[in-house]
C-alpha cells in the first residue's frame, strides 16, 4: 500500500504550474487531495481529472476564505494531514523607484500571511494527531537575491523565515515543516518575459521533488531541498 493512501493533502495554488503538478501526482500516489485556487473554471476542470481529487474556490491572503475551505475539507475528505502551501504571485520590479506598494503588499499576503494561514488551520488537526507535514514551496529566490525583482525576493525570502521559525517550533510536537526551493521553472510566472524556458525546470519535476519529500518514513525529516536546472550552467559550444 503507498506511504500516501488515504491521507487528506491540501495543495494551495493547484490551478496551474506547479502546484496543479503537485496536486495531480499526489493523488495518482493515492493520497486524498483537496486543491485549493482561485480560478473556479480551472478548478471544476481540475476535480473533473481524478475521482481522487477534490478542489475549492480559496483566496489564501482572506482568513475567512481560509477558514471555509479547511472546513469544507474536513467535512469531505477528513482531517488534514499534509499541507503543501504553494500559492504564489510573481510580480517584477526592475525599477524600486517606478515600483507601487500594491505590489508589495499583494505578494507579501500571499506568500508569507497566505502561508500563516493555511499553516494555522492544518495545524488543527495536525495537533490532535500527533503528526502532520507542512511542505512549503518556498524558492531559490528566497535564498539569494535577484536585481530584477527584490520585492519578490523580500516576500520569498520572509515565507522562508517564517518557516524556519514554525519548523522549530512544530519539532517536538511530531509535525515535520520543509522548505522546497525550487530555480527558476517553466510556469505561467514568467508570462510574455523573454527567458529562456527550454532550459528552466518543469513542474513535473518539482512535484516529483514534493513526493519524494513527503514520501519520507515518518522518523526521516528534510528540512529543505534546494532544485535547479543543469541546462542552465551546461556550456553551449
């Protein structure tokens, strides 16, 4: 029997890139998915995928959008036993001078206050089972910082710290936190940017990082994974 059979995950940002990655190779392992986006459309095609997987319209920076879509978890699929907090909003600023504090905030909300969210209500029943795996799909830009966009950089670099500080604090309790660390990935973040995206990850290879993570015995912890493409340094002649 797999090692995720049964066990109730919520996957925040399962709409698309990686986090719909995710969602769709934890519920082929078996594991009882509830997606959580807020494209509705995208949603309904999403459940409509695998019998295995449930999804719900969720604003991860609301605290009662939070607190509706864990309690419709509960009542449909039980309670939570993994949480991957992957919902994120990528939001260039090249130029600080040029830059509006919406931006700012809006991806602060996201990642740092959407993932305290999340975090606190999982924790519910995570608590009261004595065990419990909270994945945070973090970045490698929450570790070094890129010219191009500091504000994000500022919010990855603030969920990581939180993190840290929750991995800590949820240790003696039985509860494993990871921080997963993904370079640069072939999503929608990048929009019309021209990049080179033929070299970057894919999300199929992320969500095979977040199985592997998550797929641990219960007495292995990793803390954190670090991810990036070898096309990106190969040498091209």
């Amino acid at each position: 029997m797999s090692s995720f059979s049964g066990r109730v995950t919520v996957v925040t940002g399962a709409t698309s890139g990686i986090g719909k990655a995710i969602a769709l190779r934890l519920s082929q392992a078996g594991a009882k998915v509830f997606a959580l986006g807020r494209d509705t459309g995208r949603l309904a095609e999403l459940s409509r995928s695998t019998p295995a997987l449930f999804a719900h319209a969720c604003d991860v920076t609301r605290e009662d959008s939070v607190a509706a879509a864990f309690a419709a978890c509960r009542e449909r699929c039980g309670p939570v036993a993994m949480l991957v907090n992957n919902a994120g909003v990528g939001l260039p600023t090249p130029d600080l001078g040029e830059s509006r504090v919406e931006l700012l905030d809006r991806m602060f909300e996201t990642h740092v206050r959407g993932s305290f969210l999340c975090a606190r209500e999982a924790l519910r029943d995570m608590r009261a089972a004595g065990r419990g795996h909270i994945l945070n799909v973090i970045s490698a830009a929450g570790k070094k910082a890129n010219p191009t966009a500091p504000l994000y950089c500022a919010s990855k670099f603030g969920q990581r710290g939180f993190s840290a500080g929750l991995a800590e604090q949820l240790l003696p309790l039985g509860i494993k936190v990871t921080d997963l660390n993904p370079a640069a990935t072939d999503t929608g973040y990048w929009g019309d940017r021209p990049a080179p995206r033929e070299k970057f990850l894919k999300a199929g290879d992320v969500a095979e990082a977040a199985l592997f993570i998550l797929g641990q015995p219960e007495h292995v912890l990793i803390r954190e994974l670090d991810m990036e493409s070898m096309l990106m340094s190969r040498r091209t002649s």
